[in-house]
C-alpha cells in the first residue's frame, strides 16, 4: 500500500469549490483537461497524447504528467489519500476505483476530469493530522507521503472511521515520533526541552517576532545570557549561517543533519536527546 496527499485545488470556475465537489461526490481527481467529442474512446494512452500535446509542447506545463502517473497509474486500490478544504478540515479516503475520465460537465467546471473513485472520512483539524501529511501539502498536486509509521497510523485511522478492521495492522512499531509531530509543537517541545534540562527561560513575546534565523528567545536563569533557537522538520542545518549571531545558539533538526561545527555558542540538538526527552516525559 502507498499512502498519498492530493491537493484538491484545480482551475475550477467561479463560485465551484473542487474539494466539496471531489469529497461529496467520493472522487479524488486532478484537471488538465483536453478536447474530445462524444464518440471519443478516452483511455490513458489516448489522453496522455492529447494532454502531452497541450501542456507539455504548447504551455511547457512539466506538472500535468507527474499527476496524471500518480493517479493513473501508480495509485492502487486501497491506497490511502490525505487531502483537505479550505476549512483546514482533513479527510482520509481509501482509493476503491480504477482511473477514469470524467466528460461530465459538473466535473469540467470544477476541473477534476481525471478521476479515481475514493471512500472520504472527515478527519477534522491540523492536531489530528499526523506532521509529516499537514507539511506534505507544501509540494505539488500529489505526492506520496514517504513513512511507514504514518502509512500504518492512517491505515488504523481509517479503520476507526469504519468501525472494523478493514486494513490489518500486527506488529506495528511507531518509532519515527517526529512524523507525527506538527512543526508549532516540535518547536514547543524544543522549547519545554531547554527550560527542564538546560535551565533556561522562554521570552513569550519573542516568539512573536519575524526573523528568518532563529524561532525565539530565552536567557539562562542564573547567568542571565540570551539564547537563540532554530527549528526545522527534515532540513539540513549549517552552523555557518548562525555564526554572525552573539548570542548562544542552539540548533535542531529532526534529520539530525547538521554540517559546519559547535562552537563555545553554537549547540546541535541531537534528535534522539528530544525524542528521549519526549518519551520521559508523557505529561
């Protein structure tokens, strides 16, 4: 099974939202759209020519054939999907179709034509939404989301939805915490971390502030200097780029991909120093 993320968001027409028409009407879908007449034999083959003549040749769209394999080909029955509205609602759906093209004209205007039949469930907001999905929804119309520990979440999930056991889940290890993790709450967690075990103390306003180097602010309770700290989920961290800063610095991805060195100021967080933390401290 490959669990997916497909963003709903097409070049619909005015006043038609393609999330609501893909959830009520329990489809999954992209656009790229191309001419046919009624006697058309519209198979995969056929529309990949027609879509590689429109988009590809003529607009130098590269995006349509990324999607249309993923939906076409590559997404199977009983893959799972993540999608959400313009809510921030999230819905979980189970892929129970071939692909197919549809030349309705409710699907025309909502520009979803590529199709997949799919069993939708209201999941609801962000906090409920395992990280690695909700940061998902920053790439392209859609992707697989790469973690078996999230795959096998979402299968016990849907299961919950259903009320039965529809996909088998023995022997599951939810080792990776950190694909669960929404980014807010890692750079809480990263925070709670610094004032129980370093002695330091969270400046609230400063996580307030703009600033593109750092997250926000603490200073030591006893020798009162400031510190900084960067957080980022998967993303390599370079010491260099923190080295015109005065303060203490601490710096933690969750990859563990740091390059550059410490110094006297400047601390990489190992993640498995916060993973062990998080588990110490379940409360």
């Amino acid at each position: 099974m490959t669990l997916w993320r497909a963003n709903l968001k097409t070049d619909h027409e005015e006043n038609i939202d393609s999330r609501v028409f893909c959830i009520r009407n329990s489809i999954v879908g992209i656009g790229w759209q191309v001419i046919f007449d009624k006697e058309t034999d519209i198979t995969s083959d056929w529309y990949y020519k027609q879509a590689e003549e429109k988009y590809k040749i003529n607009n130098g769209d590269k995006g349509w054939a990324k999607a249309f394999s993923a939906i076409c080909y590559r997404m199977q029955i009983n893959d799972l999907v993540w999608s959400r509205d313009l809510n921030g609602i999230y819905y979980l759906g189970r892929i129970t179709g071939e692909w197919y093209y549809d030349t309705s004209n409710e699907a025309s205007q909502a520009d979803i034509v590529n199709v997949r039949a799919c069993d939708w469930h209201e999941i609801g907001t962000v906090e409920k939404v395992p990280g690695r999905v909700s940061n998902s929804f920053r790439g392209g119309t859609i992707q697989a989301v790469n973690s078996l520990e999230v795959e096998a979440y979402s299968q016990y999930l849907y299961n919950l939805c259903l009320g039965r056991s529809f996909y088998s889940l023995n022997n599951i290890s939810f080792s990776k915490i950190f694909d669960f993790v929404q980014p807010d709450d890692l750079e809480d967690i990263v925070a709670i971390y610094l004032q129980l075990n370093k002695d330091y103390l969270l400046t609230p306003s400063s996580s307030k502030r703009s600033t593109t180097k750092y997250e926000y602010v603490l200073i030591h309770k006893r020798t009162g200097r400031e510190a900084v700290v960067q957080v980022k989920s998967n993303l390599q961290l370079n010491t260099d780029d923190y080295s015109m800063l005065e303060s203490d610095i601490f710096l933690f991805t969750t990859s563990g991909d740091y390059s550059g060195s410490e110094t006297d100021t400047i601390k990489m967080i190992d993640p498995h120093e916060i993973e062990n933390f998080i588990f110490s401290n379940r409360t």
